[in-house]
C-alpha cells in the first residue's frame, strides 16, 4: 500500500529529525531509510531556462528576432481580448516594421482545455492522466511574450490545459516545449485589470513557497537511468531557490502596491521580473499540493463568476485556486522543513524573532491570511460555491496529480487531503 509506506517514511523522517544530526550519523541513517522506503533516490538536478530578455518596450524587438531566425510564417497567438490592446499592437507594428509575414491566430481560451490542441496530444501529458512520453522531436521556436505577472511560462517547459473529461486541470511538463526566448516588456502589465494583477500575482507567490518548500531534489524516487527521463519538476535544489526567495521578497515589497494602483510602474514591473525569478525557480524544482490542489478546484468549478475576466464562462482563476488553500497546505507541510517555512513568514512580514519552529506553520498561514485578507480575496472555497459534499471529488481530482503532489515535503493520504480542502472551506 502506497499511502502506508509514505507514512513509514514520514515517520522515519519525523525520528531522524529527532535524533543526531551529526554528518557521520543522519547520512548514513537517511540514505538507509531512503533506500528501504522510497526506493533509489536521484543525485543530480538540472536547470533548464529559456533565454530571456527584458526592457521596456522590449517587444519592438520582436520583429527583428524573427528575422534572424530567418522563418518564413508567424503563427501569432493570443486571444480576443488582448487583440484590442496595446500589447498585441506593440507586436504586430514590430511583425510589419520587420517585414515578417505571419497569421494571427485570435481565439485562444483563457485557461485553454483538451479541446483547444487538435492533435492526440495526451501521449505526452503527465502520467497517469497521459502517457507521460519524452518529447523526441525538434520543435518549431516559440517566442513568449507574456501580458501578466504570473505564471512564469516565458520561462518553463510546463503547459496547463483543462481536461474537460475528467473535470481538472493537468499539463505537460518537457524542458522541449520551453520558449526559444521570453520578452518580459512590462508596459504589457500596465493594462492588467485589478483582480487580473491579484489572482497573476497570487500564483507568483505560490510558485515560490512551494518550489522553496518543495522535497529536495536528492529525496525524490525514482532516480532515472536516462538523464531524457529526468523530470522537469525535480525537487527543491540550490539553484531554484536563490530564485524562489528573491521572487518572494519582490512579491513581499510589490504585490500590493501593483494591485492596488495600475499606475505604480515601478510595482508592476516588479512584479513581471518576480513572476520570471519565480518561473526560472519552479521550473525546475516545481510545485506541489496548492497546485496539485487547484486543478480540481478549477476543473469543477460552478457557477463562480471572476471579477475582471473578459470571458463568457465560469472560471476560478488559476492564481485564485491556488492561494486558497495555501495557509493549511503549509500548515501540514511545515513540520517538514520548518526553518524554511518560518523564514518565508518573515520575508512576508511576520516577526519571528520569538518564534518557535513548531508553530512555523501556523505563522505562515496566518501571515498569508492577513495578506490575502487585506486584498479583498474571496472567503475560502466556499466563496467559490464548494461544500462539503464537494470535498469527495475535489480529493479525487487530487489524486491523479502525482507529478506535484508528490513533491510535497510531507506525504498524503486521502483522509489528510479531505481535511485539508475542509480547512480551506473559510479562511478568515
Ligand atoms: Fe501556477
């Protein structure tokens, strides 16, 4: 039983933690409970990142780009709404100073579902939903400009879709689908709506707690027997988090003020700079239970209506179904890492100069309470029209989600994930 041997693990852990942590006793203690419990783990990461470039106005130089590629047809990509902005202007006048022949291609979704591809795309989406095949082939390069704060795509290998059927977001995660080159212009944010710049900027700070939270990567099992099976999401590593904790700090300082006045520049760049930190740095670590969490709550969303989404559906947008669940996600996992869970706390503001490591988590949620609290975010799950007779399906949708969740610094049962969207029912 899968759940059971976590739970031997997490004890185990739990005793190690408790006992000599001298380099001569916890190595070789670890690597035995390792090796018995969770198989053989990985000993190596790797950091994979688009080219990127960044200035304001950087997207005249779009055309330019494409030039030297020397490619023949542009497909451009975006959606009807953004068609009438300046972003999407800034780019065709470059496409036509440069004299690049494209197409546009106006009717990409908002969170796109299974139906928005056209191939049989799902030999390559994340087991179990998908196969989970390595790309092979060389693709076409792909230039991402991006015209919100959040996600970090300019910079990563990870593609989210709704899978209608099954009712939850999953995705494709391969270093092969990662930008040729990311242009982060941050004029772009400057027409960002209100709840736009909240719910993006709520994903940059989940981006970052979890990567930084993350299992190390040197815990994660399997290793792989061929570098082209290591996964794009592979733990918590040095490298990622010097990223997810500058991304943080930025978020600490900008965050409010970008949300609150679509004026401050200085804010709203900062914050496009802290979603590309936080991309670069989750990228490769990845995410785990807030994300793994959110794609039922986003697949099985009701009737909620998102303020300042120009779209004719209903939708809870992604940074929104992420954050909801954050004070009891790292609530459950701090007892795991609770140095790293205190210090994010204080990069958030909260004084922990009397704090103790065993309420590390309790002072994480209630600093991201405050936060959240003091930027109008809807009241928990509830808000959203869930119950607890919605809890069952939500945990199912969960489950499947193992490339994140078992990133997770504290293994799962069902019964831990139930209690862990009841406690996000209501967060203040
Ligand atoms: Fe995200």
């Amino acid at each position: 039983m899968a759940g059971g041997r976590d739970r031997v693990a997490y004890l185990l852990k739990q005793l190690q933690r408790a006992s000599c942590m001298c380099p001569a006793h916890s190595h070789a203690y670890s690597q035995g409970i390792e090796h018995a419990a969770l198989g053989k783990t990985d000993y190596a990461f790797e950091m994979a990142v688009s080219n990127i470039r960044y200035g304001e106005g950087v997207t005249k130089e779009l055309g330019m780009d494409l030039q030297n590629l020397g490619v023949k047809n542009v497909c451009v990509m975006t959606d009807n709404n953004l068609c009438q902005l300046p972003p999407m202007k800034a780019v065709l006048d470059s496409l036509t100073k440069n004299g690049v022949n494209f197409q546009i291609y106006e009717n990409v979704m908002v969170e796109p579902t299974d139906q928005s591809p056209e191939s049989d795309f799902l030999d390559y989406v994340n087991a179990p939903i998908g196969k989970g095949k390595p790309v092979r082939v060389t693709l076409k390069p792909l230039i991402a400009v991006p015209t919100t704060a959040g996600t970090g795509s300019e910079t990563t290998g990870v593609a989210i879709f709704d899978y209608k059927e099954l009712k939850v977001k999953t995705g494709i995660a391969s270093r092969a689908i990662k930008p040729f080159l990311g242009i982060i212009d941050p004029l772009h944010t400057l027409t960002m709506p209100e709840r736009v710049t909240a719910n993006s900027g709520f994903d940059v700070l989940c981006h970052a707690l979890e990567s930084y939270t993350a299992l190390p990567y040197n815990q994660r099992s399997p290793c792989p027997s061929n570098p082209m099976n290591r996964p794009a999401y592979q733990g918590s590593n040095p490298i990622s988090d010097i990223w997810a904790v500058h991304a943080l700090q930025i978020v600490a300082k900008y965050l409010k003020r970008a949300i609150r006045n679509p004026e401050d520049q200085e804010a709203r760049a900062g914050m496009h700079l802290a979603s590309a930190f936080a991309g670069i740095g989750f990228g490769n670590a990845g995410v785990h239970l807030c994300h793994g969490m959110s794609y039922p709550i986003s697949g099985l969303v009701k009737n909620y209506k998102a303020k300042d989404y120009n779209v004719d559906h209903s939708l809870v947008p992604h940074g929104l179904s992420v954050v909801l669940t954050s004070p009891a996600v790292f609530t459950f996992t701090a007892p795991m890492c609770p140095e790293r869970h205190l210090e994010a706390a204080q990069i958030m503001g909260a004084d922990i100069s009397t704090a103790k490591t065993k309420d590390a988590g309790l002072i994480l949620a209630d600093t991201l309470r405050k936060f959240l609290f003091d930027m109008n975010v809807d009241d928990g799950l509830a808000a959203l029209g869930y119950s607890k007779s919605d809890i069952p399906a939500l945990v199912k949708g969960t489950l499947p989600q193992e490339r994140v969740t078992k990133l997770s610094p504290r293994p799962q049962t069902e019964e831990e994930l139930s209690a862990l969207f009841e406690a996000s029912m209501k967060l203040y």
